[in-house]
C-alpha cells in the first residue's frame, strides 16, 4: 500500500515524481505545483507532466474512513481543507528547519566575528607599538595630526639585553654616526643619472666561470673598487675574479653544497675578507695573503641551508639567515657567533628564512620567510620583533633589500613575479608592479646612491627610485641572472647568471 508524501495517507489517486520517485495524492501534488512549481521533498523543478499514475493492483483502494458519510457535500469540503492543511503543515516544517539552520548560521558567525574583532585589537596593538619601534630606530616620528608634517630626531630604543655590551656598543655607534647624516645623504659626485642608465648596454662579458656540471653563477658581489668580483656556483666553490686583468685569482673549494650567497666585507684598516654562504649550513671566511686567497675560518651552527647573508655597516659582523628558523651575528674577526635569534613562540607564521638583509643604520635586520613574510628584528632585541611585513603571501620572500636613505624596503618571490616597496616609516606597501607571467625574479636590490632598483631574473630591469619607472631593460641573456651590482660611481652594472658569464653593462665608448 502506498502513502503520499504530503498527507501521509494512502491516496486516492496515487501518481509518482519523475525527479525524487516519491509517491503523492494527485490532487495534493498538482495544487502544489501550482502554488510552487516544485517538488515539496526534494525542492527540484516539478510540472504536472513530471507525475505518472501509478496503478495500482487491486485497482480499487479502501475508501478513507469517514465521518458523518451522509452528507457527501461536507465530506467532501472536509477533504479539501484536511488537504490544504497538510500543505500547510508542509510548509511550515520546511520554514522551520530554515529558521533553525538560520539561526545556528547566525549565532555561529556572532561568535567568530567575536574572535576576529579580539584578535584584530590584539594585532592592533602589537602594530601600534611596532610602528612606535620602528619608527624610533629609523629616525621618523609621526607628527601630531594638527601639525604640518615635519621629520623627528631620531630616538633610543631600550634595549634588551641581547647583545655582549661591546657588541652593542659598536652597533649603536655605527648607527649614531650613519643615521644622523641619513637626511643630508645623496649620491657621491659624478654618479650616473637616470638618462645615463637608459642608454646602458653590454660593453664587455667574461664566460665559462666555474664548472660546468653543475653549471651556474648563483651568487654575486662586486668589491668598493668595482674591479675584483666574488662569486659562488652551483659547482660548490667560491671564485675570485679581476675585471681588468680578466683572470682568476682564486677559486675557493671547501663548501660541501651550492653556494647561495657571497659578499665583500671591506674595512677601513683591514684587509678585504669574502665571505660566502652555502645550502651545507656554513658561512666560510675568505682572505688574502700575498696574492693568494684562502680559507680564514667557518661559521657554524645551524640545522638548516643558509639562505640569507648581510655584513653589518660597520664591517665587524655578518648576518646570516637559515632555513632552520633562525638567524645568527657572527663576529668576523674572530671567526664566532656573537648571538642567535630564534622564532619567537606564541607567533603566527614562518621564521624560515629564505633571504636576510641588513639595515643600512646597522641596527635593524630583515628576514623574508617561506610563507612569503619579513621578520623585521632590532639586533638589541632577541625576545621581540621590531614589526613583520606582509609581503608575497603563500610563497617565498626570496631576496630583499633596504635603500641606501633607510626608508623603504624593497622584496621579491621566485614564485610571484611582483616587485613590492614597503614604506619603513608607515609599515606599509609604498609601490608595487607585476612583471610578465612568464619572467621569474632572483634579486632585488637598491644601488648605493639609493636612485635605482635594479631586478633580476629572466632578464635585468632598472627601476627609478621614488617614480619607480623602469629605464633599462636588458635581455641578452643566455640564462637566468642571479645577481647585479651598480660599480664605479654606477657607471657600469655587472651581471652574474647561470650561464656561467659575467656581463658588464655601460656606455659604449
């Protein structure tokens, strides 16, 4: 015997939905479908055409027990309004099951709007007080808001304690001494100009640097004197190279894994030392004795691929950023780790450094991390951060630099390429730009006049300071550059890429 899905009642003429195969009294489902023009179980489009009449064997079904059976007129009302109250009470218990997921919606998002409101107050506060950091440690304050904006002495954070008390003496001297003369600095006479860098091409280029198997220059630095060049290869090994004289000096062996970074630490006094780092978790120390360079010492301590190395302004340290999340200030004389910052519990994100720079006021270091933010670190300070930039979000931060006046920070990803700008003073993304999907980004970095930005990658772009016009671009390599450096007052540019060349842009004679 069948029911009807609306009366629940075996019917009087039984037909069946061809879309939910539910069986209905006709005269139910039709005025139904007339008032709805759907299927009241499974809320599927329904026309009269969809119902088949089921026949039903005996043909004849029991009549409906009834009252009053002598009045066949009232009986028959009685059907229709039992009928109608049926569809009633169908759709009241569909309104009611609404109403009820409705409400658990709404009391759900009251709650998690509840979270959401105490943990942006929260994260307002830790900005607040970032900004108020790192503001005083780059020498800006805001002015009052009545007042004409007007730039503010620069103020002393208290310390921590991180640092052996000598150590951060000579941090603050450097800083006191670089940053007071931060607003009076500008490029150094006869430095190039915007409409002389347009003009750049490839004047000279030194091949086959390195070995072959692996092939590739995946580091780059150029010494004060823009003659002497320092790369590291995939090859493992460290190479000292003389433009002029277009010789090796020096091929440096001792590093395990590819080198990722090197740099020239140049002193006043002392002699130049080049310093690399390496995915075999070392940093290696490199000098000059009679011509011949050779290994001075190796900075150890860390668990993971150093991806990440800058030399503090005042030439006695060197930074180094891990992929085992944390970072390390070496003392370079004496060949050992001064201290070790590590991730700080109870924050959100990466500290899996994968590109470390250094402020140019020597106080304030930056790390990108994997998942595509900066970790902004006072050096004084081990158990707090000076603020964390939100840069490439979902992938990796994969190199990052400050400009020469201190004011903006400028970051990549080899994943995204999207050149961003962030505004030290505000915290904030100043400027940035998406090169064509198809170009992948190695490196950026500000040159020392902190006019241009040059990115590499698929090819070389140089970027205006403050416009961030684009006014060279250069393309005429065989594979992907892995470095650039503006020498010789920028005058000239040298490259380094994974075909094995250096290439010096410049003005042709």
């Amino acid at each position: 015997m069948f029911f009807c899905a609306i009366s629940g009642s075996p019917p009087t003429a039984p037909v069946v939905s061809k879309t939910s195969g539910t069986v209905y009294e006709k005269a139910l489902i039709e005025r139904y479908i007339e008032e709805n023009g759907t299927d009241p179980i499974s809320g599927e489009p329904l026309t009269k055409e969809d119902l088949v009449d089921v026949k039903a064997k005996p043909s004849t079904i029991p009549p409906r027990p009834a009252n009053q059976t002598s009045i066949p007129a009232l009986l028959t009302a009685l059907q229709s309004e039992y009928d109608a109250i049926m569809l009633e009470s169908l759709e009241i218990k569909k309104a009611f099951q609404s109403s009820r997921q409705e409400l658990a919606n709404a009391l759900y998002r009251e709650d998690a709007a509840t979270r959401v409101i105490a943990r942006l107050m929260k994260e307002r506060d830790e900005a607040r007080t970032a900004l108020s950091s790192i503001q005083s440690t780059i020498g800006f304050q805001a002015a009052p808001a009545a007042a004409e904006e007007t730039p503010a002495e620069d103020v002393e954070m208290a310390p921590e304690g991180a640092l052996p008390a000598e150590v951060e003496a000579k941090i603050m001297e450097t800083n006191a001494a670089l940053s007071s003369g931060r607003k009076k600095r500008k490029p150094a006479p006869g430095y190039s100009k915007a409409d002389q860098v347009k003009s750049y091409t490839q004047i000279s280029h030194v091949p086959s640097l390195h070995a072959t198997k692996p092939a590739g220059i995946t580091a780059l630095d150029v010494a004060q004197d823009g003659n002497v060049v320092v790369t590291g290869g995939a090859d493992k090994a460290v190479q000292i190279f003389d433009l002029e004289a277009s010789k090796v000096l020096g091929t440096l062996k001792g590093h395990t894994k590819a080198v990722t970074h090197v740099a020239f630490r140049e002193k006043e006094g002392e002699p130049r030392v080049a310093i690399s780092a390496s995915a075999d978790k070392t940093v290696r120390l490199w000098g000059e004795d009679d011509g011949k360079w050779s290994a001075k010492g190796s900075l150890t301590g860390h668990k993971g691929e150093i991806n990440g190395l800058a030399v503090h302004p005042s030439g006695s340290y060197v930074a180094a950023g891990s992929a085992d999340s944390t970072w390390s200030l070496y003392d370079i004389a004496s060949a050992q780790e001064v201290v070790k910052y590590a991730a700080l519990p109870g924050v959100d994100g990466s500290f899996a450094y994968t590109s470390f720079a250094v402020h140019p006021d020597g106080v304030l270091h930056g790390g990108g991390t994997k998942d595509g933010s900066v970790r902004v670190w006072d050096a004084r300070q081990s158990s707090s951060l000076a603020a964390t930039l939100s840069s490439h979000e979902g992938s990796d931060v994969n190199s990052l630099s400050f400009s020469e006046n201190g004011y903006y920070l400028a970051t990549s990803s080899s994943a995204d390429p999207t050149v961003k700008i962030f505004d030290l003073r505000k915290l904030d993304v100043l400027s940035s730009w998406t090169l064509p999907s198809e170009n992948t980004i190695s490196e950026v970095r500000f040159d020392a006049s902190a006019q241009f930005l040059s990115v590499v990658g698929t090819d070389l772009r140089v970027y205006a300071n403050k416009t961030w016009d684009e006014l060279l671009k250069f393309d005429d390599n065989a594979g992907v550059l892995t470095g650039a450096r503006f020498t010789n007052l920028g005058s000239k540019i040298v490259l380094s890429g994974l075909d094995r060349t250096l290439r010096v842009l410049g003005t042709s004679a």
